[in-house]
C-alpha cells in the first residue's frame, strides 16, 4: 500500500470528484479507496476509473489498458467491410422505401 496515496485520500472528504492522479499501476485498491476517482496512467494520458467495492484487491492496472486494438486484416479486411456496409445501406433503403409505397 502507498503512503502517499492514502494521504492523498485523507486530504479529500467522501463523494469529492476530483481526479487524483497516479502512476503506480501496482498499487492495490483498498477499501478506503471506494467512491474515489483515480487518473491511471496508462504511459500515454490518465485513464479515470472509479473505485468501487468489486475492485478491492485488484491492481489499478487492470482498469487502465496500456494498448489500442485497431483491428485485423488489411486490403481484403476493409474490402468485406466495405461491402457490408453498402449492403447495409442498400437495405436501409429498401426498408425506407417499401412502407411509403403501401400506404
């Protein structure tokens, strides 16, 4: 446990919604920690998450991912989505027309 993080705890009163920055991903999350705001740093920006009670013994690393999943694929991905997506709207459009045409 962080001295300084709970001393940073003390000096707010419950239900503060101040952020409180850290960079200690290791740290464990404590009870007296609950209903707190914290700013995990994740090597890039603070990622905020809110400490509930189903959080306590976690580490506030796992709240914070360090990596961006874009997606799979390449050229051949993008062209299947393409694809669907001009389904989609073709579909739409059906959808759109067929009711106007029935009333």
């Amino acid at each position: 446990m962080d001295e300084r993080l709970l001393k940073k705890i003390g000096n707010l009163k419950a239900g503060d919604r101040k952020v409180i920055n850290i960079w200690a991903r290791a740290s464990v999350i404590s009870p007296e920690m609950i209903g707190f705001t914290f700013g995990v740093h994740n090597g890039k920006i603070f990622i905020p998450v809110f400490v509930t009670e189903e959080m306590v013994g976690h580490r506030f690393g796992e709240f914070s991912a360090t990596r961006k999943f874009t997606r799979h694929g390449g050229k051949m991905q993008k062209e299947m989505e393409a694809s669907a997506k001009q389904k989609e709207a073709e579909a739409a459009k059906a959808a759109k027309a067929s009711p106007q045409k029935k009333k």
